[in-house]
C-alpha cells in the first residue's frame, strides 16, 4: 500500500500498559532466554525492539508493505527503491528520490526509520516514531520450570529408510524417548512502555493521521496476533495517548505550538502525573490486572494537551474526536 496522506500536524506521546501472565514476554538470548530483568532492582523489562517487530507483524497482516521482514535480504527492496525510482546513481538527488521511495511503499520505514545505505544507497530515515524499552511496575521473579518431551530428536548416523529409523527406536529404552528441558517465566507482570511521535519529522517521511491510527491499533492489538506457549498470556491494557494542540489565539502560533509540543514529554508520562497505577494491597504479590488501580488525574493535564484513553480499539471514539475521561 503507497502512502498519499498529509503528515500528521500535531505533536504525540503515548503511555502503553501491557501485562503478562505465567510466560515470558522477551528472552534474553544471552541468557538462556531467560526473561530480562535489570539486574538492580529486579524490574522486568521488554525491549523496544520486541515491540516495533509486534507493530510491524499486525500492520503486515492488516495489508501494509513494511521493509524489515522475518528472513529477507534488506538489500533487495532497497535495490528495488532504486530501480523503481529510477534513481541508480549516487548523487544526492538519487538517493533522496530511492529514500521517499521507501517511505511511500512501506510503513516501518516511515514510521521507525531505517538505515538504508547497507546496499545500493537509499540513506537513512530518522523515524518520527520511538519506543523505550518496557519496565514493569514492580519487580518479578523468574521462574525455572522443567519440563520433559516425550520424544526425542535424535541424529541417526547411517539411516536412509523410514525401517532405519523404527529399527533404532525399537531397540532402545523406553527411558532414552524421553528427554528434559527448562522453561523460563514470570508468574505476572505490568509492564509501562513510553511512545514519541514527532510531528516536525513527519514532515519527512510522510507519516499521516492513517499511519497514527493504525500504529494505535497495532499497539492494542499486537499480541492478539503473537500468541506462543513461551509467552503465555500477554494482553495490551489501557493505551494513553496525548496529543498537542496548542492554546494560542492566533492560528498559526497555535499550530506551530502543536507541531513543537506544550509540555516536556516527563510530565505527561512519567506515572504519578497524569497517570497514576498503584498497587492495591502492597503486602502481597500482584498475580492480575485487578490488582493495581488506574487513576487518571485530568486536573493535572497541562493546558494545550488533550488525552485519548483507549482500553480498546473503539474506531468511533477515535473518529468523532478526542476524549479525556
């Protein structure tokens, strides 16, 4: 799908509550898969890449073009920008021509970023779009759990037919079918992550009102379209989003107000300020959602700023406007 709509003209932030229960929301490969934690104050966290790749997975399925796909060579479609732009030099004027390219035809690259100079050179896109990592609330605890396959993989030197291969699990112990394995989780976690989108960087890679709105429909829903037994369960909770539009009586200053912001991102994100989770009985660990209370704090809202509070995706609240409750 080519991307044709204006930029967005407005500045946003966003504050994503996701939990998991009984699974492991993002191994660390170094190790052991095990969850991350920060090794300080045992809070758990989930790193931004974990959940763009969960934004680039539902935007795909809901028929948008990204360029970081599972198993591709990045080279081709930057050698396809090229081409298709008719922009095969390297000037500077055929580059920019293979960069628009890209961020016309697919929606990560207009979104996140990306370097695309690894091949035949479409520059580099700095996205309006960031993620921080996700931190839990409070700290978790992880679990090892074993667990036993009742079969095995084994590597049959010499076995050519399917007779090989019965041959040999004929004349082996029952007790050599089996093998053990271990399985990394925490029982429950609440997670925070904190979103930017910068409407002055939009200007540059095209990213419109569309583009937002499918983004915010990608971070409710991502994990509906991500379920594994490794993850257990693991669900998008309430989604805040704040959008700045000034408080200028003159017009223009007014936009201008709302492409640069009306408040430092902290204030608005930072729980405790507008939002405010706390854990209901502290003496006890949380195993639920119903657990901690929310509280939104609209008297704390600066002026020039108006808040979305989604706990599902609800297209008409979005389209008849905004709403602070």
């Amino acid at each position: 799908m080519t991307q044709t709509s204006d930029p967005i003209r407005n500045r946003y932030e966003f504050l994503l509550l996701f939990d998991v229960e009984n699974g492991n929301p993002n191994g660390d490969p170094d190790s052991g898969n095990a969850p991350r934690v920060d090794p300080e104050d045992g809070h758990g966290l989930v790193s931004d890449v974990a959940l763009k790749r969960r934004v680039r997975n539902y935007v795909q399925a809901a028929g948008e073009q990204i360029f970081i796909q599972h198993g591709t060579n990045l080279n081709r479609p930057i050698f396809q920008a090229k081409q298709a732009s008719g922009s095969g030099g390297k000037s500077k004027q055929d580059v920019e021509a293979a960069r628009r390219w890209m961020c016309e035809h697919f929606y990560d690259v207009r979104t996140f970023g990306a370097v695309m100079s690894t091949g035949a050179n479409a520059g580099q896109v700095r996205g309006p779009v960031q993620l921080t990592f996700a931190r839990s609330l409070d700290p978790v605890f992880a679990i090892e759990a074993s667990i036993t396959r009742g079969a095995v993989a084994e590597d049959i030197k010499n076995a050519k037919t399917l007779d090989d291969f019965l041959n040999w699990e004929a004349q082996q112990d029952e007790d050599k079918l089996r093998t053990m394995g271990r399985k990394s989780l925490i029982p429950y976690g609440l997670f925070a992550t904190k979103g930017f989108v910068s409407a002055h960087l939009a200007q540059g890679t095209g990213f419109s009102e569309a583009d937002l709105k499918l983004l915010l429909e990608a971070l409710l829903n991502m994990y509906e379209h991500d379920r594994s037994a490794s993850k257990g369960l693991m669900s998008s909770r309430r989604l805040f989003v704040f959008r700045h539009v000034g408080t200028d009586s003159d017009p223009q200053q007014r936009q201008r107000q709302a492409v640069l912001g009306c408040a430092p991102a902290h204030k608005l994100l930072d729980l405790g300020q507008v939002i405010e989770v706390r854990r209901k009985d502290e003496h006890k660990p949380a195993r639920a959602l119903s657990d901690y209370e929310v509280t939104v704090h609209l008297d704390r809202l600066p002026a020039g700023v108006e808040l979305l509070d989604l706990d599902s995706w609800d297209e008409a609240r979005y389209r008849d406007g905004w709403q602070s409750r």
